[in-house]
C-alpha cells in the first residue's frame, strides 16, 4: 500500500459523471521496480466507454456557457491544488511508472504549469472583426469549443501529458474524456480527485481506465 500524506488521492474506480464507478473486471497496476502490486483498477469496458462519452456530451454544453472568468478560477484551483498535494502526486508516479521521486515531482510541477498557463488563456479567447470584401461589409470570427475532447496518453509521463491536453480543453469550454496508458491509471485518477475539489462540474472531466 503506498503511504500517502493523503490516502484519498489513491483511486481505483473509474471516473465518469462526477462519481467513481467500479466495474465487473479489474487489472493490476504493478511497481516496474519491484513488481509488487500498487493497486486493482476497474476495467472500463466498450459500454463504459459510451456512456463516459455521452455523459461528457451533455455536460460540454453547459461548461461551454460557463464564463470564462470562471473556467480560469476553477482552473487555477486546480493547479493550487496539484501544486499542494504534488509529493503525492510524485509518489503515485514513481510507484506505478518508476521514476525517481525527484523526477516524478519535476513532471508533477511541469504538468501543472499547462493548468497554470491555460488558466490565463481562458480568458483570452478572443474573436476578430476583419474588413471584407466590399465596403460594406465586415466579417466576425467567433471561436467556439469544438465539443468533447478525447485522449489517449502513454505510460512514461502519466500525469503531465493528460495535464498538457486536460487544460487547454477545459479552458475553451470542451469537456474530456482521458483513456491513461494500462501500466499508469492512477495519476489520471488522483487528477480526477484534485478536479471535484476544484470545482469541475459532474461529466467535464472523465477518466477510464481500461
């Protein structure tokens, strides 16, 4: 069992709508430098799957009317909280990947620099008002979220790569469903805990593990 400052940042169940759903089948999560087991995670199936995506849908179009104000304050919330919990966080990657501790917070603190920054850049989405063709005519460019955002990470930096493509997403209104690497769940799981803390809203961030 690791010994975490705080033991509820170590999840096992999947991650979907704002509740921590189990499932029928499990894998382990082993320590590469022992082989001892860390954890068994709930194996997310196809159905699963859909209804993180559908759950994402539905939650993406309130988030996209959310003030951006108020995207970058729960975003900064959330790099606050990575940033006070980030030996944890290290200590989550080590044990599932096997860097070293030191390494580990590096990406932990490299990883909330994308938060970080993409907080401030909420704000800042803005449009343009070109001249058009004729004389009479002016043209409007309006950015909008796309929808749901979809990723597949790798096992070698499990906690800054979802980082890197979780904030920029949240920050333009997109909801996320995160797939982290098989070897590496529970960094994207100890995200998804820090996220309800900071007030991400029930279906805008999703993990499932499989």
């Amino acid at each position: 069992m690791l010994k975490l400052n705080d033991p509820s940042l170590l999840k096992t169940n999947a991650f979907i709508n704002g509740k921590w759903v189990e499932s029928d089948q499990q894998f382990p999560v082993y320590n590469p430098a022992n082989n001892e087991l860390v954890a068994t995670v709930a194996d997310i199936d196809v159905a699963g799957c859909a209804d993180a995506i559908d759950k994402a849908y539905i939650a993406q179009k309130s988030w996209a009317k959310t003030p951006a104000k108020s995207r970058s304050v729960i975003l900064k919330k959330l790099f606050d909280l990575i940033i006070e919990n980030q030996d944890d966080l290290a200590t989550i990657i080590t044990a599932e990947m096997g860097k070293p501790l030191a390494e580990a917070k590096g990406e932990v603190v490299y990883g909330a620099s994308y938060i970080e920054w993409f907080a401030e850049e909420a704000k800042r989405i803005n449009g343009a008002n070109i001249p058009g063709p004729s004389a009479d005519k002016r043209v409007m460019v309006i950015k909008q979220p796309v929808g749901v955002v979809g990723s597949i990470t790798p096992w070698n930096f499990p906690n800054a790569m979802i980082a890197r493509k979780l904030a920029p997403a949240l920050a333009v209104g997109c909801s996320f469903v995160a797939r982290p690497a098989e070897l590496t769940p529970l960094s994207a799981l100890a995200l998804a805990e820090l996220s309800i803390r900071a007030g991400v809203p029930a279906g805008v961030f999703n993990v499932i593990p499989s």
